[in-house]
C-alpha cells in the first residue's frame, strides 16, 4: 500500500479547499520553483486562485444546500451569491478597521440591494460562478509574476 505525505501547506488548508491528491506532486514541485518555504505563504497564494473561488462557492452552495433543503436551485443560487457579497463586506469592514480603504464597501452594498436585477442574469449555476468570478475579478487578475496563473493551470487541468 502507497502512503500520501501531504505536505504541510495542504494539510493547512480548509478541506474544502484542498487539491486532489494527483496534483499535490506538481503543485509542491512549482512551490519549490519559486522558492517558496514558507507554506503559509503558498497556503495564501492557492487560496487566491480562481480555483479556489469556485471551490468555495460549491462548498457554500452544498452546506446550504444542507441547512436550507426547501430552497430551490435558484434560491440556492442566490444565497451563494449573497453570502459571496456579505464575504467581500466583512473583508472590507476589516480593512476599514485596520485603516485600509479600499473604496469598495459602497459598491459592495450596491451590489446586495440590487440582487434582484443580479438574479435575473442568472440562469445556470455556471452564471452563478461567473458572475462570482466578476466581481472577484480585479483581484484574481492581479497576478504580476503569473504565479496564480500558473497555479489555476495545474488545479483546473
């Protein structure tokens, strides 16, 4: 029998957010390509990719899926997506707190009163993710040196 020694920056990862065990290999191998010790840093820069957004929303969709089976597929949907913008203002809230504007708290409460306009785009739980991925756009396009490039081609081949 062959063991699994996961390295220490998968088993800090939520379980949710682990990648299969058939990509640890090449992704520990690109970890090591950038010179990267510390998990913890690497732990953050999976957690950045497009990859990991999506496996969130699924995570968020099947626990309420769980807690609320009455709910439609399309009520599902928009509770991913409201939980998804209710995410984003915490985030902000803190930074707020920590002296960090980002200017986006206003946009982010616009988007939350306007989640019925949002919903009538929303037709398929890939319009769910996409539009997830839109309003996370700017910050999974941030990537000077490709590394969450490089990261989402191994997690999503």
């Amino acid at each position: 029998m062959i063991f699994f020694k996961s390295p220490a920056w998968y088993r800090a990862l939520p379980p949710h957010l682990r990648p299969p065990k058939s990509k640890v290999k090449r992704l520990d191998e690109f970890r090591r390509s950038l010179e990267v010790d510390d998990d913890d840093v690497f732990m953050v820069l999976i957690g950045g990719t497009k990859w990991a957004v999506i496996k969130a929303q699924e995570t968020t969709r099947d626990q309420l899926r769980r807690d609320l089976p009455h709910y439609s597929e399309e009520e599902l949907w928009r509770a991913v997506i409201f939980t998804r913008l209710g995410a984003k203002m915490n985030l902000e809230l803190t930074n707020l707190n920590l002296g960090i504007d980002n200017d986006e708290s206003d946009a982010i409460m616009e988007k939350m009163e306007s989640i019925d306009e949002i919903m009538k785009e929303i037709n398929s739980w890939d319009d769910v993710i996409n539009c997830v991925l839109d309003m996370d756009k700017e910050s999974l396009d941030r990537d000077p040196m490709g590394v969450k490039g490089e990261l989402n081609r191994i997690l999503m081949s």
